[in-house]
C-alpha cells in the first residue's frame, strides 16, 4: 500500500494506521522510537507480586509433604495444620521482600474480613501451584470476596448501597467485553438490528464490535464535548429516553480524554434510569484506580449495570490477563431473561440444560461463565488459579493500604509526564479535577491557536490531511501518538499515553510537536496553500 497520498492515509484501518506508524518512525536505526500510542504502563505495583512468589514457595513446601520418597513429585497441599505451617515459614523467612505482606494479608483475611485463615491459606496454595480446576468455576469462594471488597472500596466508596453483587474472574477487560457481547445476544438481550448507545469517545473496540456480522447492532451516540469539559450534556444524555435503545455502554474515566464523570452528571444518568427501568448499562471502569474518591454508574444504578474492571493499567498487570465482571445480585438482565417470549425460554432451557436441572433460575452472570466456554466446557471455565491468587493479593494490597500511598504515587507518576509535555509544548497544562491522566487528548486546533491565533488554527485544520500530521511526525521525530478519531472525537487530535515513557520522552514528544506546529506557522506566514507531503513513508 502506498501510504504517501493522502487518501490512503484516511483509509487505513487501527491495526494498519499503527503498524504503519512504527515502520515509519523505526526506520532511522540512528534515532529510538517514542510510542506513546499504546496504553500499556511501564511501572507496576511489586509489594503484592513479591507476595505472590513468596506464597508460591509456601505453596510448594506444602506441596512436597505428600511424596518425599519420590523425586520431582509433590502433592496437593493438606488443608489440616496449614496455619501454624504457615507462621514457621514466615518466621524463617523474616525480612525477605513479600513475607510482611503475605502476613499481614493473612492477619486482614482473618481479623478484618473475618474469613477463616486456613481456609484462605489453603486456597492460596492450591490457586497459586495451578493444580486443581477453578472452583466455583466463576472464580474461586474467598478470592471472590476478597476482590468484591476491593470493587466495592474503589468503584462504590461511600456512596449507599443495598445488597450483594457476583463476580465473575475474566481474561481482562478485553476477555470482558467478548463474553458480555456474546452472551447479551445468546439470551436474547440484543439482537440484530437493535439500537444501542456509546459513550463517545470510547475504546475503539465498542465501536467496531456491534458493526460485525454477528451483531449488526445500530449505533447512536451520546457525545462527550471537550468544550463542556469531556462531561455530556443533558441534551446528548435524553436520547436515551428513546426506548429502542436497548443498552447504553461507556468507559469510566474516558478513553481517551481520561476524565471521569461529574456527580450532576451520574445522578442525571441515574434519573433517566428511573424513568427507562429496562435500559442496560455497562460501565468499563478500568482506569477508575487513578482517581480519587470515584464513584460508579454501578453505585448509582446497580440494578441496571454491569460492571467491567481490568487489574492491567493500575497494577501494571497487562500480562497477567485479569479483569472482572460484577452485577448485582437482583437485576434487570434476569428479569428480562424471564420475562422472554416461551419460544425464547425454550431454546435456552435447552442450551442451558446440560448445566442445570433448572435452567430459568441460572443466572445471567452464570450464562456469561457457561457461554465463555462454549456452555458444553462450562467446568473449565474461569481464569486460571495463579491469575486468581495474584488478583487477589492485588486486591488486599489496595485494601489495606489505608494512606493509599499507592494511589497517590500512581497519580504522582502521570501527572509529573503531563508537566513534562506541556512544559516543554511552551503552552499552561489544563487543569481538570475530574481528569486521572491516564491518557491526554491532544486537540491540534486548541494547541495552535494557544502557540499562534485562532486563524492559524483554523488554516491548520483545513490543510491538514487525515492522519498526516502523525506520519510527519513519526517520520521526522519518532514519535508515535494514535488519532483522537479512532475513539470517536470528531476534531483533529492525538492521543498520548501517559502511562509507558519516561518524563524526559513526553519533553521530547512536546518539543517535537512545538517544532511541527513552527514549521506549519513558517508555511502559514510565507502564505503556502498547503502543507508539505510525506515523501518518504513505507511500502
């Protein structure tokens, strides 16, 4: 593909516009390639990881009890006598990176959740050597509780509410949104041709999943202005009164303004709910972590909102695969289900009845397990044990890291590359109390009338082809940023991450982009009609 016209730039599609990028910014051996493109965070939290490996030695002692006349061989661990086991290890391990935590971990279980110690231990040890299938297959009995207790602490806060929610251990956000996907259509919740509403912007996937054949859902979108702040008005909000909108999906801070939503603005969501007592909602929450006092559509609206968190980006956990999806115990979704056409119930009892006796008591969540696997693998489902056990530990860690010394040096680390880019971009960084910075939305017109005026923005914007200032600058400088309209922003932008360079690499890509917007300025006063062309860009 020749990507040095124009209108092949505006063709190409996420995948290839990326690959395409990198080719073009990798090109210069003599110069390193800056990707603040992709969202994958180079810190990552190692108190509860240094746990996890020293519960694994545990684990293994445990393990090795059952057959010491044999060599390379251990057993399953005994549940009997695990406690005092348990306090020899740690006492002869004292002062090595994990021990404190994994007994402290151990003290919360016991003396604050008021969880059996042993008990926990024991499923700790069989989670972590991987030796058994998950059980429940949903996840397992106490890492279920322990991490409803960290989804509660992060997504609920404060905030009232009533009644219990189930979880279910997932792949990531991305395993998330699959399943949920599926299994809204297998139990007749969305159908082809229905019409469901995005939050704009949004993680691109949201946006091509329900165009694909086997969906064929109608779009319509409630728009998220940078002028009103990434909050969405009122106006954008009624249109979903209209009750063909069957579901209402959005992300929880932004992706990628990175900005969560206002209480005036969930407690309007949450009115029209009352109003539209069937409308679905789900709520991607995954960078919630990173802001303070956060409260979610799932506090506001339990009974309509399924609830999606990744452990990826606030752990730096993107290899680990481990997310959860949370509804709450009494639901909209099941009341649909029951309410279904018999023809309807019919086909799902007899997809569903290989499981269950009584396939109309299963749960939507349970469906969501079963249909993950294909309903026939239904007892192999769920993360795998050692991914359970390292969410888990996660998840006290956070718990009971009371100052949230965590959070605060999370947040310390973003917002020190935020400086960083716009010190150098020459320009005042916005400020915004609902923003978590995970990423940043680099609106072109907004930086150039800021550097400039407002008519040389405006010049800009017009000469600028599709996708062309990225390839200038990938080429010239190395640096790689994603467009703003792959996630659904209808102006001429860029996303940054902030999450995966150092402080010094967002000052080089803010003096790259001031340089860029010079050369342009330089085109603008010598009075040039347009910009110059990429001459050089990959087969």
């Amino acid at each position: 593909m020749d990507f040095s016209k124009p209108e092949k730039l505006a063709s190409l599609s996420p995948f290839e516009l990326k690959d395409a990028l990198m080719q073009t910014a990798g090109k210069h051996a003599e110069r390193s390639m800056l990707n603040a493109g992709r969202g994958n965070p180079n810190f990552l939290a190692t108190t509860p990881r240094h746990g996890f490996f020293q519960l694994g030695l545990f684990a293994m002692a445990e393990s090795e009890q059952s057959y010491r006349y044999m060599e390379d061989i251990g057993g399953f661990p005994r549940r009997a006598g695990i406690e005092a086991r348990f306090e020899i290890f740690t006492k002869a391990n004292a002062g090595v990176a994990g021990i404190h935590f994994i007994e402290a971990a151990v003290s919360y279980v016991r003396d604050q959740l008021g969880l059996s110690a042993g008990d926990f231990l024991y499923e700790m040890c069989e989670a972590i050597l991987g030796c058994n299938y998950p059980v429940p297959d949903r996840m397992l009995r106490l890492s279920e509780h322990i991490v409803a207790q960290y989804v509660h602490k992060e997504m609920i806060g404060t905030h009232p509410f009533v009644g219990k929610f189930d979880m279910y251990a997932v792949e990531g956000g991305t395993a998330a949104m699959t399943y949920l996907f599926n299994s809204l259509r297998e139990n007749h919740l969305i159908e082809a041709g229905d019409t469901i509403a995005l939050g704009m912007p949004i993680f691109t996937p949201y946006i091509e999943i329900p165009k694909l054949n086997d969906y064929q859902l109608l779009e319509i979108f409630i728009d998220a202005s940078a002028e009103n702040n990434w909050q969405y008005t009122k106006a954008e909000l009624d249109k979903l009164l209209d009750p063909k909108v069957k579901a209402f999906f959005l992300v929880n801070p932004s992706n990628p303004p990175s900005v969560k939503i206002n209480q005036e603005t969930l407690e309007y969501i949450a009115a029209i709910v009352k109003k539209r007592p069937d409308l679905i909602i789900l709520t991607d929450d995954v960078y919630a972590t990173f802001a303070d006092n956060f409260v979610s559509l799932f506090a506001l609206c339990p009974h309509n909102t399924i609830l999606v968190y990744s452990f990826s980006k606030y752990f730096g956990a993107t290899g680990w695969r481990m997310g959860v999806i949370a509804t709450h115990e009494h639901n909209i979704i099941d009341e649909k289900i029951a309410k279904l056409p018999e023809h309807q119930r019919l086909e799902l009892d007899a997809r569903y009845c290989s499981i269950t006796t009584e396939p109309r008591a299963l749960k939507f969540i349970d469906r969501l397990v079963a249909d993950s696997r294909t309903v026939a693998l239904n007892h192999t489902a769920g993360v795998s044990t050692p991914v359970q056990a390292q969410m888990t530990l996660f998840a006290l860690f956070s718990l009971m890291d009371e100052p949230q010394k965590y959070k605060q040096s999370m947040k310390r680390i973003v917002l020190r590359r935020k400086e960083a880019l716009y010190r150098e971009l020459g320009l005042p960084m916005p400020y915004d109390a609902n923003s978590v910075r995970y990423y940043h939305l680099l609106d072109m017109e907004t930086l150039a009338a800021q550097m400039y005026d407002a008519d040389f923005a405006q010049w800009l914007v017009q000469q600028l082809k599709p996708n062309e200032a990225l390839f200038r600058l990938a080429d010239e400088t190395g640096v790689i940023l994603l467009p703003g309209r792959g996630f659904g922003t209808p102006h001429a932008s860029a996303r940054v991450s902030l999450a995966n360079l150092n402080e010094y690499d967002y000052a080089n890509i803010g003096r790259s982009l001031r340089q860029l917007a010079a050369e342009y300025h330089d085109l603008y006063l010598a009075g040039r009609a347009s910009v110059v062309p990429i001459t050089d860009a990959p087969e």
